[in-house]
C-alpha cells in the first residue's frame, strides 16, 4: 500500500533530513509544510534532490506578528506547494486582523500564480477563509486542501461545492462531530495527513508517521463502511500533478 502524508512539519524535528530519506526508502509521500518562509528555506535545504517530498511554503496564522510578505512573494515562484496557511480565530489566539491580511495577501498571490496546492490552517474561520479563497479567485485556479477541517457542516458542504480537498488524521477522525461529517466528503476528495511531530526541536521516529496514516485511514475506512487504499492512492497522484 502506497501511502501519503498530506500534513506534516519537517522542520520542527531536529532529524529531519533522516526522516525525509526514509520517506524515500518507503515510498511514503510527504507534503511537508512550513510555518514561515524561512522554514521553508530550511526544510528546502535539508530535503534537497528528494522527490518523495514536497515542501510548502507556509505563513502560519500563529506566527503572522512576524510575517515577511516580501520573502514569501520572492519564494512562492520557487515551490507549487504552499502552507501551512491560513486563519486562526480562536479566542486564545491573537493579530485576527494581521491574519486576515496575510491570508487574504497569500490567496491572492496563490490565485494569480496559479496551479498551486495549499494547505489551510482553519479555526473558528472556515467560512472567512472559504469568502478569501473564493473572492480572490483561488478556489477557480488552485488546488485548497482544508488541513484538519474543524468548521460547521453548513461550512463543509460550502467547501465541497468549491471544490475544496480534505486532509484527514486520526485525531480528528476520532471526534464525534469528525465522524458525522466525513461521510459526506466525497471521496475522491480525501487525504491522509499526520499534522505531525506533536512539538518542535526533537528527533522524530517516522514509524510512527507511518502508524499514524494507517490509523487514520482505518478510522476513516469504518466510519465510511468502504475501503479506500485505492481511491486515496488516486487522490495524491491527483493532487500532485
């Protein structure tokens, strides 16, 4: 069974270049996202020449106080891969009106480019980030991977007409709400992702990536009543070309 990580941050384990060439060996894709486009320079540096890894160029919500448009800008013809991006309008979190700028400045640089995938970083937000995809014109000429979707099911329907994707972990796929809502993504616009490691600076262990994915895709599995090796398998190739 090929898999596919459609979520994870590299650049917050201190070994990652080993779990990148053991991605490789395994034949396990990575879409590895960063929080800022000078982790993206980084995880480009230590993932150099792997083609099992695709690295995103991300702005992070949490880390906007500090967001260098004009890098991103400079960056973003580099690399088709972006994230992770997007809003998060927590209560605990703070600059929703920095964020909103930023978000709205990336989506509209992404649109233009065009033929970019994005992974979006979603809280309490689903519907401003589904308004900012759609006035800019994302949704029409990128492809917008809702990471860990956690909006209303009024959202998620509104993100299925858009034709939004859907990366999916087994945390998530564990919640009652999550249980209810991914029977009705369709299912040829399904990922796994792992959102992994739990914290940054550390060395990592990918054999708990690879736990991870199966996990998610077996909860995912029952909770649908349908096998879904295949159809993930052609939802990456989809995705990536």
């Amino acid at each position: 069974m090929a898999l596919h990580d459609a979520h994870i941050h590299l650049d917050f384990m201190s070994n990652a270049r080993e779990v990148a060439l053991e991605a490789r060996n395994r034949e396990v894709q990575l879409f590895a996202n960063s929080v800022t486009p000078t982790g993206f320079m980084r995880t480009m540096e230590l993932a150099d020449r792997l083609d099992s890894v695709r690295i995103g160029l991300g702005q992070h919500p949490w880390w906007v106080a500090e967001a260098n448009l004009s890098l991103f800008d400079e960056l973003l013809p580099t690399t088709r891969w972006v994230g992770e991006v997007g809003l998060d309008l927590s209560p605990r979190r703070s600059h929703h009106k920095r964020q909103r700028e930023v978000f709205f400045h990336i989506a509209k640089r992404c649109a233009s480019a065009g033929n970019k995938v994005l992974s979006i970083h979603s809280v309490r937000a689903a519907n401003e980030v589904l308004t900012i995809l759609e006035d800019t014109g994302c949704t029409r000429s990128c492809k917008c991977v809702f990471h860990w979707f956690s909006g209303s099911t009024e959202d998620l329907w509104r993100a299925i007409r858009a034709g939004c994707w859907f990366s999916v972990n087994q945390m998530q796929a564990g919640t009652r709400r999550a249980k209810e809502q991914l029977k009705l993504i369709p299912a040829n616009r399904l990922l796994l992702e792992t959102d992994l490691p739990p914290g940054e600076g550390k060395p990592f262990d990918f054999c708990e990536i690879e736990r991870s994915l199966m996990h998610a895709q077996t909860l995912l599995e029952h909770i649908r009543s349908e096998t879904l090796t295949t159809q993930l398998e052609k939802n990456w190739t989809e995705l990536a070309s």
